[in-house]
C-alpha cells in the first residue's frame, strides 16, 4: 500500500474521530445546562445594577451584588465558593468563600465563583436584554440563578423587589 494513501486515510480518520469527540462534549455540557435549568434550586441575590448600555454588545446590565463591596479579591481564594445564606423566600446574600464546597449549613447554598483583578464573578454578571426595553429592567432588584448541588449556575433572569420576573 501507497505511504501517502495510508498517512491520508489515517489523517481522515484522525479528523472524524475528533468531530465525533467534539459534538459527544458538547452535547454533554449541553445535557449538564439543560439539567441546571430543569432541576437546579431558584436563587434571588440581590444586586446592583451596573452599565446599561454597551455600544458594540447591545442593551445589558452589568451586575454587581450587594455584600461584596469591600472584600478584597487577595484576601480569598482565586476559584472557589460563595456560601450564600438564606435570607427570605428564595432571597440569599453572600456570607463568605472557601475553596471547597462544603462546609455549609442547611440554609445555604453554594456557587461557583472566580476572582481576578477586575473583581469577584459569580455566575454570570452580565444580563442582555433586547434593545429599547431598558426601562422595563429599571426595577431590577434581584438576579435569578439556578443552582446545582455542585455550585454551577445559570443566569436564568432579573426580578423585582416583589420577586417577580422581568419578563
């Protein structure tokens, strides 16, 4: 048999099996979102809305919670936990981190966070909305994030002071 048509079938079968490697990963994280959503617990933080309005990306909020103004990120773990406590009706504030999951009492939860120069992320902080609807979003008071037993979490929408959506 030819070298070349050997390398070349090698090189074709090479490809496929990292295609089909690619699109198994990326149905499962799909599945792993899909499972947050469906089955993960509704948590309201309270926030602080930040920057409406970005010229390239659209109408958004940028959002900063209350309870982290002045921790600094060099006193806490770069990746790690928010231990979030209970504080009302699905309503949870900030109360420390830690590295590890657990410890954490009955009424709190966790959620994965990072923390860099630019400050403290926990789950998503940017909320995109369709442009022109801004007013609607003024009454923000809460973000809405649905959490996993593991601490991921989805972005799932802004609520208002009475804890009801912003369509």
């Amino acid at each position: 048999m030819n070298p070349n048509k050997r390398t070349d079938r090698f090189n074709k079968l090479m490809v496929a099996a990292g295609l089909v490697v690619t699109i198994v990963l990326f149905n499962i994280a799909i599945q792993s979102k899909e499972s947050i959503l469906a089955n993960g617990e509704l948590v309201l933080l309270e926030m602080t809305p930040v920057d409406p309005r970005a010229p390239f990306q659209g109408d958004y909020i940028d959002i900063d919670f209350k309870g982290l103004q002045g921790v600094s990120v060099d006193s806490i773990p770069k990746k790690g936990f928010c231990i979030l406590q209970q504080q009302g009706e699905r309503v949870y504030k900030p109360v420390r981190f830690q590295a590890t999951l657990l410890p954490k009492d009955d009424n709190e939860k966790a959620i994965r966070y990072n923390a860099n120069r630019w400050g403290i992320e926990i789950g998503s902080s940017t909320y995109y909305f369709q442009e022109g609807k801004a007013a609607l979003y003024d009454s923000a008071h809460y973000a809405g994030y649905r959490i996993d037993p593991t601490g991921k979490s989805i972005l799932v929408g802004l609520y208002d002071e009475n804890r009801q959506r912003i369509p």
